[in-house]
C-alpha cells in the first residue's frame, strides 16, 4: 500500500512525501517536490520491493560490501568465534570478488554471475584439482546470503537480502564416512606419533563424544569439570550450552593433560606461540591421516565415526541426537548409518532364528 501526502513548509514551499507500506517489507518513503515525481516512483519502486531489486539508496550507496562482511564478521567475532573462522575463509572470497562494489549495486543478476563461476573455478586440494561441490557452493551462498541479512536488519544499510529468493543446488546425499576398526586403530597411533602433543587426545574426544573441531578446539580448563567427569561446551553451532561425559580413554587423557598444564594455559590445547589461542592442529592432523593410509576422510567424519559406533552400541537414535548436539532427529538418522557388516549380522541372525539356517 503506498500513500502520498502533500506537505507545506512554513514559507509556502509545497512537497509531497511518499510512503510504501508492504507486508513482509519494511517501510520506506521519499520526498520530491512534484506530485508526479512522487508517483513514478511509489510505481517503480513497489516493483522492485517486490520483486527483491529495491535498496534504500542513500546508505546502499554509502557502503561496500567489503565493509559489510567486516561488520558481520566483527559480530561473529564474538558472537560465535567458531563459525567466524570457518566462515571468514568463505567470506574472503566473496570480499575478492565483490568488495569493491556499492551494496546499491548488488542485484540477484550480479549474484548468479559469480555463483557460476563458482561452479567453474578449479581449486586445489592436496595434489588434486577439482571444481566444487554442490553442497561447498551452497555454503559459500549461505555465507554471503547471511551476511547481507545481518547488514539489512541491524545497520539498515539494505532494505531486503538481494539472495532472498536464490534456490540452493540440490545437494546428493552421499554416503556417512566413518572409520572401519582397522583404519582407527592405525590413525590413533599415527595421532600418538604425532609432533603435536594434543592430537591423540583431541581425535579421542572426537571418537568418544562427537564434538565438532570448533568445540573441541576452544575448551577451555574451566568448562572441565573432572569430579563429574564433565566438559561443558558454552558455545556451539546450535547455540546451545552442551555437556560432554568423559569416560574411559577420554577421561584418562584430560586427566593427564591436567597434571602436566601450567597454570597460565587457558585452553585445554594451547597454541605453542599464541597465549590466549587454541591450538591449530591441521597440518598434523593430515599428516596422521597420510602416515596412517586413511583416504577420503575429514575431522567433521569423526562425529560420523561416533554416531555409527553408538547406534552399533545399541544406542537409540534420541540418545544420539541428545549426545550430538542435534534439534532434528532427521540429521541424527543421516548421522546414525549402521555399518553394512553390522547389517547383514542382523539379517543374518534374524534368518536363522525363522529358517533355522
């Protein structure tokens, strides 16, 4: 709905100020001198709200999107410190690429141009060159999406998120990658033989809990809790304070690292430069995965490795969604794959028991 009042100063200058009220929009107004002027532009400017085109010009163009996805990243910062660094790798991207422009200058059209080069850009991993995945290329767009609806809503630099109504690829589901008992046995010897003294204990805790690398990565002494044989994660992707329960080859390795750390460590796995930063254990953590031949599979797969060796446990699935962390049951079955081998013991067992062979 859009209305134009005419307004007259107090020396008898006449103008007329429009206003464009749509739901699910904010308002917005301008004022022009001329009733006509006013009315070309409550009809331009409706089609392009609606349509998702339309920017509030005067701090659209003020602003570039390098420094938004400062701002965004600066609320992060704090906010939520893990997802600032996995997104800030996604971002740098995307700053490359449009931080010179005017936010009045993003449209959906501009967007779609530099997905496709997404699509077709190769990229190197290790000694492999490849383009990326559909489910990367989304995250790359979720970054970038999440960024113009913070700015939009907290600085009022955007009237709306130009990526509103750009439709995700369609992701395969794949197959949940987990270690086989053989290809875990040779990786926590690898993790032991490791430069990195906190390795073996970090792959453990990701064995044994399903704690993502961000949340194991910040732990700090005092979210320990040995007496209760607790670690409580303040911070995690949910949002949503989350308790890990030590047991067995866990507890013993917290237990060690706490009778040998000094008292002026606040992580749990300090950097060996940095005093108040958490370890980066990348490089050794490839290079475990190399010295142990294990192929094809990432940090993130240890909370796989996890989730299959619970439900292989016995545990049901609303116990590995409380111990994962997970608000959808549907992200836990995706998780929870039963081994193929374990599978067919099952069917196995059940034949016998009917068939008798």
């Amino acid at each position: 709905m859009a209305t134009i009042e005419q307004r007259t100063s107090r020396n008898g200058e006449v103008a007329y100020r429009a206003k464009i009220r749509l739901r699910g929009h904010r308002p917005v107004s301008e004022t022009f001198p001329r009733r006509t002027d006013a009315v070309r532009w409550v009809q331009k400017t409706e089609t392009e709200i609606r349509e998702g085109l339309y920017f509030p010009k005067q701090e659209a163009k003020k602003h570039t999107v390098a420094e938004a996805i400062d701002c965004y990243l600066d609320h992060l910062k704090f906010d939520n410190p893990g997802r600032h660094r996995d997104v800030g790798i996604i971002l740098k991207w995307w700053r490359n690429e449009l931080g010179d422009y005017l936010l009045s200058d993003i449209s959906k059209g501009l967007i779609m141009q530099k997905r496709t080069l997404l699509t077709k850009e190769n990229i190197k991993r290790g000694e492999k060159v490849g383009v990326r995945s559909p489910s990367t290329i989304n995250r790359y767009m979720s970054a970038m999406s999440t960024t113009f609806k913070y700015i939009s809503k907290q600085y009022d630099w955007m009237l709306d998120n130009p990526m509103r109504d750009i439709k995700n690829f369609r992701e395969p589901e794949g197959i949940v990658r987990y270690l086989s008992d053989e290809e875990r046995l040779r990786l926590l010897q690898a993790c032991k033989r490791s430069e990195n003294p906190y390795l073996y204990t970090i792959v453990v805790l990701g064995i044994s809990s399903g704690a993502r690398k961000s949340e194991i990565n910040c732990i700090k002494w005092s979210d320990v809790n040995l007496d209760r044989k607790t670690i409580v994660l303040p911070k995690t992707k949910n949002r949503q304070i989350r308790t890990i329960h030590l047991s067995g080859e866990a507890l013993s390795e917290i237990q060690r690292l706490y009778q040998s750390r000094r008292e002026s460590e606040m992580y749990v796995f300090p950097s060996p430069t940095l005093k108040d930063k958490p370890r980066d254990s990348t490089r050794s953590w490839r290079t475990a995965l190399d010295r142990a031949d294990v192929k094809n599979f990432r940090f993130h797969d240890l909370r796989h490795t996890s989730a299959s060796y619970f439900a292989m446990s016995g545990a049901n699935i609303k116990d590995i969604a409380e111990i994962l962390g997970h608000k959808s049951l549907a992200m836990t079955y995706r998780y929870a794959h039963l081994a193929n081998t374990h599978v067919a013991d099952v069917v196995e067992r059940m034949n016998g028991k009917v068939f008798g062979s």
